[in-house]
C-alpha cells in the first residue's frame, strides 16, 4: 500500500530566480548579510545578532525569516568560542519560541545550512526560521528518528540514530526545559567542530542542523552531509552505518564530550 503524505510546499519560482541573481551570482562581491545598514524587515536584534524578515520568501503559505548569528563573516557553530555560542543558540531558541507560541501557524521549523553540499546559497552564518501555515512539518518524523545509541545524558540526551530520517550519520541533542539551551548548544559546537576535523579523516565539509520541537523535547539533529543517497532519492529508504561503525562513532563522541563537559 503506498503511504499518502500531504501536499509538498509550493515553490514559487519567479522569487526562487530573483533570488539567485541576487545572492548566488552578485553583480558586486558584497555579502548581503554584512550589508547591514541596507538590511531591511528586522525583526529583533541583540549586539550583532539579528533576526529579520526573509527577503526571498520561496514558500507560498508561510512567513520565512532569517537569523543573522554574527558579524563574522566566516563564522560558525563549530568554531564560535562557547560563551558566543550559547548566545547564538539562545537568541535563536528565544525567536524560534515566539513564532511558536502566536499560535499563527502549524508548524514552526528552524535549520541551519553550513558548507557546499547543505543546500545554503550563502557562506555568513545564518539560521532559518519558517512558520508553514497549511502544513505539519514533523508530519514525516517519528520519536525513532532520535532513538539510538546513547553518548551523553546531564541536562542533554544525546544520541546517535539507528533509524535515521535519511543516514547515515544522524546526531541527536535533546532537551525538555529550555532553561538547559545553553547546554544544548556546547553539545551541538562540540560534534560539529568533530564533524569538521575528524570525521570521515577529515573530508566532511558540510552539515544540516534541524531543530524540532516534537514530542515535549526541543531537539537538534545534527547531520554531515555528502552526496544524497539514490535509494533515499528515488524510493525514501534510508541507510544507516552498520552497528560496529555506529559504535566507534559514539565513542569517539564520547570521549570528547566527558573531557570537555
């Protein structure tokens, strides 16, 4: 029997190509995000942190914004000293919540693209924030798809799936009070800065952050990413590294999680 899903989100394409120009191929090599005295749709802002209105609204029946974490342009979670990056992850949960809480929408979805293979068309580092309308985001996600492996459990559940949304390598912060965020984000900086140095010997070069708030847990997946898998594209079967490599991933992890927290 084939699994009915809802209707996919609408893509408008007029918007999606003014986009590219803009962003992808500049007429000037000016980042958008350092330009910020021409910023405009601000939302919130604290020191050089800055949510704002998505100037490229893709999606029909949702309200897209951005969230500016720095004013580095090369910055990033994994690299971010942890006192930036507990700020960086509070202001975003703290944005996150009060789309959440307008009751405006059905679903709420915060994420992060880093590096080539992410689906990001900008390097600054930025997260997004899109409130869909019509459609439930975790509609797909089942509680399995942050079961597995045990790493860390003090304020943060961490775990490595064994039943992934798409695999292979799928990492899990979970919290339930978001009295523990800044918790959640030393764990979060502490894998991805693993991912970017040692993982695969060091040729991962991109990652996802998917933030849900599913199930009375606020959680961050956290997922290097390569070329998709065919059999995930063309039939949406994932794959998962086998258990002894599942392992040694977790502790690896581990070991860098108790030296450091």
């Amino acid at each position: 029997m084939i699994k009915h899903t809802e209707n996919p989100l609408v893509f408008n394409t007029a918007i999606g190509q003014k986009k590219r120009a803009e962003t992808v191929v500049p007429v000037q090599n000016t980042c958008p995000f350092c330009d910020v005295e021409h910023l405009t749709g601000i939302l919130r802002t604290d020191g050089k942190k800055i949510w704002l209105k998505n100037k490229f609204p893709t999606l029909e029946e949702s309200t897209m914004t951005v969230i500016i974490e720095s004013d580095e342009h090369l910055g990033d979670v994994s690299t971010y000293r942890l006192k930036e990056n507990r700020e960086v992850f509070r202001f975003a949960f703290d944005c996150w919540d009060e789309m959440i809480q307008s009751g405006k929408y059905r679903s709420v979805l915060m994420f992060k693209n880093f590096g080539p293979r992410s689906g990001g068309t900008l390097r600054h580092p930025h997260l997004q924030v899109v409130g869909l309308k019509n459609t439930d985001g975790y509609g797909q996600i089942s509680p399995e798809n942050f079961e597995g492996v045990e790493i860390h459990k003090n304020g943060v559940t961490v775990t490595l799936s064994t039943r992934p949304i798409m695999g292979f390598v799928e990492f899990n912060a979970m919290i339930t009070d978001l009295d523990n965020v800044e918790n959640l984000a030393d764990m979060v900086h502490e894998i991805t800065a693993y991912l970017m140095s040692s993982y695969m010997e060091g040729r991962c070069d991109s990652y996802n952050l998917f933030f849900h708030h599913f199930d009375g847990q606020y959680i961050c997946k956290i997922v290097p990413r390569f070329i998709t898998s065919p059999y995930f594209i063309g039939y949406k079967i994932p794959q998962v590294s086998h258990p002894q490599t599942l392992a040694e991933i977790a502790q690896e992890i581990k070991l860098r999680l108790d030296k450091n927290y």
